[in-house]
C-alpha cells in the first residue's frame, strides 16, 4: 500500500512519526494512521510507541553486558560525567543511579565537597569511599550481577524516607514520545521514587540513547527537567526536547560515540 510506504519513507527521514502529522501530511485521519502503524508493527517494519513509531533499530531489546558498555562511548560517558558533577557542585544530598556513564559522575564529584550520595550502585558507592568528604549510603535490597544495582522493595522503602536535592538517573533511552525508558523491570520503582522526591532531575545520555526506547517505561519527559549527553546529538533531537521543556546540557569534550 502506498500510504503505508510514505510512511516508512518519513520514519527514514525523520527517525520518528506522530501519528497526528503523518495524518496531516498524508491527507488521512488519525484512527487510519494507527491501523497502518499496528500493520506496519506487525509486519517488523517498525515499532510502535505512543504517539506515533520509531525505528526497528531505536528499540533494542536487551542492554549489553557491563562489561561491553564500560568501553562503548567512554570519552562521551566522562565528559558527561564531569558535566553532572559540576552540576552536582552546590547541592547537600544527591542520588546517583547505576550504569557506566553514572560512575563516571562518580569519579567526577570533588573529593573536597560535603556531600551525601545515595545511589543503588554498588561500583558508584565504591568509588565514593575514597573521598574523605562525601558520605555514600547504599539502599539495602537485591544485588543484580554486572551493574552490581541493589533493587527491590527494601530499597524503594528507604528512597521513600530521601529527598535528594539532585537526582541523576540512567537510562536505556530518552525519547519525546515514550520518555524515559530502561532495560530493567524491577529496578524502575526505585527510579520513579528518585524521581518524585527530588528537587531537580536529569538523565545522563550519550547521544546514541537519545530518541532510543527501551523495553520499560520509568516516566514522561514532564516528569524531568533535563538531560546531559554529548555534541553527537542531531539539532533536531535537541531542538524536540527542549519544544517538550527540556533542559538539555551538552557536555564539553566528548566525542561522538563510534568517533
């Protein structure tokens, strides 16, 4: 069908539909662009998400080993990391989530700053305890290997009882149609509660996650005030996310992933 082919031509070109503007463009309602966006679903070509579809490609299904990921966009993931930290610089109490670009703020933090991390991240705590100045405290709860991320019911009850004043949060994808999305069920409760008793939060992002979806939604993009990523995000990206009320840092210094 030819409606059908368009818009997987506007998904190439655009890396994202609307359902609402694909209907516009092409001269058809919007119940109508939803059936052909399930058929299309359906037949692999894309996936649907809400709102509109994205690429096959933008939503992988499993995140890779630690391992792996400890060496993919590395110069990205410090540059992010020191970006964050200095955003962390005024603050009392902040929450660091797992994941690689997340020990990078880690090892980022000033050793010389007063600070209290509570983060479910066994590797983020570690590199915390060599700073004299910086009390971390660790969530009691399930240990999932790799990441060595602490999760469970346990670990939300004690998020209850935390306000950070800052939370930075990792992420398998951001996206203006689905959000914040991630690779781990379980640990998404954790996040949410981070999430809404925090002052301000920002999602770390090497660009490669940005407009990527992830099997598990954490929340909307109103529930964020910003992301950090690096120079390798496209205008357009950028420019959608701040359209949405996005504060998006670009960090200093990073390479592009793949560059």
């Amino acid at each position: 069908m030819a409606r059908r082919a368009r818009i997987l031509e506007l998904l190439r070109q655009e890396r994202t539909v609307r359902s609402e503007d694909a209907a516009q463009a092409l001269g058809v309602s919007v119940e109508t662009i939803r059936r052909d966006l399930e058929q299309l679903d359906h037949a692999g070509e894309l996936v649907r998400v809400y709102g509109g579809a994205i690429p096959v490609d933008a939503a992988p299904a499993a995140e890779p080993p630690f391992e792996a990921r400890s060496v993919l966009a590395a110069d990205s993931k410090q540059a992010i990391g020191r970006a964050a930290a200095e955003l962390a610089e005024q603050v009392r109490t902040l929450f660091v989530d797992i994941g690689t670009t997340a020990m990078q703020v880690a090892a980022a933090l000033s050793a010389s700053a007063p600070i209290t991390v509570v983060t479910p991240s066994m590797r983020v705590a570690e590199i915390l305890t060599a700073r004299s100045m910086i009390t971390a405290v660790v969530p009691g709860g399930v240990v999932r290997g790799g990441d060595l991320a602490i999760s469970g019911s346990h670990a939300v009850e004690f998020m209850r009882d935390v306000s950070p004043d800052l939370a930075l949060l990792g992420s398998g994808g951001v996206s203006v149609e689905r959000g914040l999305t991630d690779f781990e069920m379980d640990e998404v409760p954790l996040k949410r509660v981070a999430l809404r008793n925090s002052s301000r939060s920002y999602v770390l992002a090497d660009s490669s996650k940005i407009e990527s979806v992830a099997p598990y939604r954490v929340c909307g993009l109103d529930a964020l005030t910003g992301v950090i990523t690096d120079d390798g995000i496209s205008a357009a990206h950028r420019e959608a996310l701040e359209a949405a009320g996005i504060d998006v840092i670009v960090a200093d210094g990073a390479r592009r992933p793949g560059a």
